[in-house]
C-alpha cells in the first residue's frame, strides 16, 4: 500500500507556472505507476498525465499536451507535474494517484486504487 500527499497548489496569473509534488510513503514506490488527474467544479476527474514506474515512458491528455511535463524521483519517492503556459482552464483540484504496475497503461479515475487529498490550481485571466 502507498500513501500520497500533493503539494505545490497556489494561485498563478495565466501563461505562469507551477510545479506540483506527490510525495509517497510506503513499500516499494518504484514499482508503482503513478498519474495526476484533475477535477473542476462540476466536472468529472479528467486524466492529465501519468508515467511509468521507471520513469521512461509517459501519457498525456490531449488538452495539456506540450505544457505539462510529468516526472519522477524513485529515491525521493516523489512525482512531479511541472506546469507551463498555465490557460484558466486549467484550474482545479490536482491528485495524484497510483496503481501497482503491471506493465498495462492506465488513463481513467476507477483503475487507480490510491490517492493523495488534492491541491488546488487556479489560473486567473
């Protein structure tokens, strides 16, 4: 089992910057796959990114494609999400979550069985 905690949510004028953190506590984080999905007010949670457990292959949602960078550290047991060219758009609540790897690739909320509590983005015009 891992437990997850994000950080790094704030405020950003549109065209800034953040980079979000989801640091992991538990067994064997590099065996995980890790992703960061996203939730508006009165919206789904939409997949944004994810990467595999060794960090060499990652997946993007089409809307953040060429912006977003997702990345991993499996000695800090850390996952990034470093944003740029921030739109309004892009505000809502960040997770990040993870799922045992098994080789497969994962984009939807129901096949991540754990998550951190969420940081809030928010993108002013």
């Amino acid at each position: 089992q891992v437990q997850l905690v994000e950080s790094g949510g704030g405020l950003v004028q549109a065209g800034g910057s953040l980079r979000l953190s989801c640091a992991a506590s538990g067994r064997a984080f590099s065996t995980y796959r890790m992703a960061w999905f996203r939730q508006a007010p009165g919206k789904e949670r939409e997949f944004v990114a994810a990467i595999n457990s060794s960090g060499g292959r990652t997946y993007y949602a089409d809307s953040v494609k060429g912006r977003f960078t997702i990345s991993r550290d499996n000695v800090k047991n850390t996952v990034y999400l470093q944003m740029n060219s921030l739109k309004p758009e892009d505000t809502a609540v960040y997770y990040c979550a993870a799922r045992y790897s098994d080789g497969n690739v994962y984009f939807t909320r129901a096949e991540y069985p754990y998550w951190g509590q969420g940081t809030q983005v928010t993108v002013s015009s």
